[in-house]
C-alpha cells in the first residue's frame, strides 16, 4: 500500500522470458512503473534531488527534452507534485507518446529531427533556451547529468541484484543517454567484478558510424554525443543493432507475452543472439525492457496476423431506453 503515487515507482517484476537458449535470460519489466517506462526512476531521483538541493522550488516549471519517456515521467511526477511542466521532443516521437504527455498536462514543443544533439534547433538545445528563459524553472537534463546514473545506482541496481540473490553473470540495457547501463552496471560490478555488462547501440548511431550518423526509427536508444553519464569503463562490450533486428524481435516476443517497445525489442535481441553463441546453462541474463509497446502501436510495428471479420448477427437481446 502507498501513500502516494510516486512511491509506487520501482520494485518491478523480473521474469524469465523462454527463449531456447541454454542460458536464463530474465527481462526486468521498467513498464510495470506507474509512469510505463524505466525513465520513473531517473525523473524521481534528479527532480528531489533538485528540491532538496533549491535548484526547483513551489510553483516552478520543469523543462527537459526527451524521445519521449523521460517527458513523460517528468509530466507525471510535476503533475503529483503541482508543477508546471514543458517537454521539447523530437518528431520522431510515437503518436501515442506525444497523446500521454498532453494527458498530463505537459506543454509539448515539437522539433524537427538533427543529427547533432548541439544544434540550434535540435530538441536539446531549445529545451536548454526555455529554461534560461522560464523564471524559476529546472531542468534534470538527462543527457548530461551524472545523477541520471546515478539514479539507476541507487535505485534499480540493488533490485536486479537481490532479486536474483546475487546470481546474475550477465546485464544487458540499450544506451540512449547511458543512464541504466552505467548506473546498474557500476553497481552490479562492485557487487561481482566477473558481471559481464553489455550497452546496446543503434548500428546507425553517432558512434557506431564514427562520426556518421544515419536515420534509425528505434526511439530511446543510440549513443549519438558525448556524454558525462555514459561510463564506458564500466562497460564489458557495447552490441550495435538494426531497425529491421529490433523491430523483428518485438513480435517474437509479444508471441511469448512481453509487448515491448522498440528499444527492448533490440535488447532482446542482442541478448538471445549472444546466449545462443557463448552462453551456457550456468549463466543467468537479466535485461531490461524498458516501456511497453502500448506505446507504439501506432507505428505498426506488432502486426502478426489478418484480423478476421466475424459475419453480423442480429441480436437477439432488445435495448430498452430509460
């Protein structure tokens, strides 16, 4: 039982997904936080860091850029809190993404997409403009924030750790801003240094193409800058990933019942390819699935079958009117 609705965020379940791989691959379920994505963790954390700290105060506004599930836990924690907030996002951003934000209440400023996250018209540089331009306004900026890894440190480490007692031999989590993976993975190394922990780019990202970048439509996910919370020291080895990839694993795994988003479906799929190449029975894989596909539906993504037209019956019930 919570007293509050932001007490709920964290404590998600993990389960075992049945892939035909000698490994256990457990998928941590970041959907289940009442906000529908892993990013809960991350606002919570920065925005009271924020108030204990002064940087927001009563009656303030919250700026930040976001793919989406950033914004949207911003939105959902400055609604329970009573703030203002503004997200700047990419047109990249899912239909249904773009609709959870104005439910909450969110000012929403659309940008055309850019290579480059410092350009001037790129999302992240006018969420930066909004802020020196909104009197007592705070941005968690989670792109450059080190308490965005932080955050998953304190918070989604230890349960990865104790909920499989300490057994778990393998992480693996997408890279966007870096957050998770360092955070969790710093964590579980300084628990068992042998933890192998694995980031997952976009084949098309910034660094992946040393320099030249390419468009990719999986939203969340692709190290595209430099950035103080991404820690590559504490990375094992960093997986790349295509669109087609990722796209195909959604539907093999909302065949097993885990409807995920694209960013997850590319986790999945790194994580199944590597269990089938180098592991054994003796390892045990969690990763996480960071927002539900509910979130994608739109993009068209899920479809697996015809959808069958049932003939009409005339009812056999009467209505009545009051």
């Amino acid at each position: 039982m919570h007293k509050t609705l932001l007490e709920a965020i964290g404590n998600t379940p993990l389960v075992r997904i049945p892939f035909d791989v000698p490994a256990q691959i457990y998928a941590k379920l970041e959907y289940a936080n009442p906000g529908g994505s892993v990013k809960d963790r991350s606002a919570i954390y920065m925005i009271e860091d924020a108030e204990k700290t002064g940087q927001l105060k009563s009656g303030g506004t919250i700026i930040d850029a976001s793919s989406g599930n950033q914004g949207i836990a911003v939105a959902m924690i400055g609604a329970a809190k009573g703030y203002r907030v503004i997200i700047v996002v990419s047109e990249k951003i899912s239909q249904e993404k773009l609709e959870t934000l104005r439910a909450y209440n969110a000012q929403v400023v659309i940008c055309s997409p850019t290579d480059r996250i410092d350009d001037p018209e790129g999302y992240h540089t006018v969420a930066l403009r909004l802020q020196k331009e909104t009197p007592n306004s705070f941005m968690p900026n989670q792109y450059f924030n080190p308490l965005n890894a932080q955050a998953h440190y304190t918070l989604l480490g230890p349960e990865v750790w104790e909920q499989t007692e300490g057994t778990v031999t393998h992480f693996f989590a997408g890279a966007g801003t870096g957050g998770t993976v360092t955070g969790v993975g710093r964590y579980l190394k300084e628990r068992n240094p042998n933890v192998k922990i694995f980031a997952v780019d976009s084949v098309n990202s910034y660094r992946a193409t040393n320099g030249c970048p390419k468009p990719y439509c999986v939203e969340g996910m692709g190290i595209d800058f430099d950035s103080p919370v991404l820690d590559c020291a504490v990375l094992d080895e960093i997986l790349t990933v295509s669109d087609d990839d990722a796209i195909a694993m959604l539907k093999v795994v909302a065949a097993k019942g885990f409807l995920v988003g694209p960013s997850s479906g590319a986790v999945a799929h790194a994580a199944y390819q590597y269990a089938k190449e180098h592991l054994s029975e003796r390892d045990r894989v969690v990763l996480i699935f960071g927002d539900s596909g509910r979130a994608y539906l739109s993009k068209g993504f899920y479809a697996q079958g015809e959808v069958e037209n049932m003939p009409r019956k005339k009812s056999s019930y009467s209505q009545v009117h009051p």
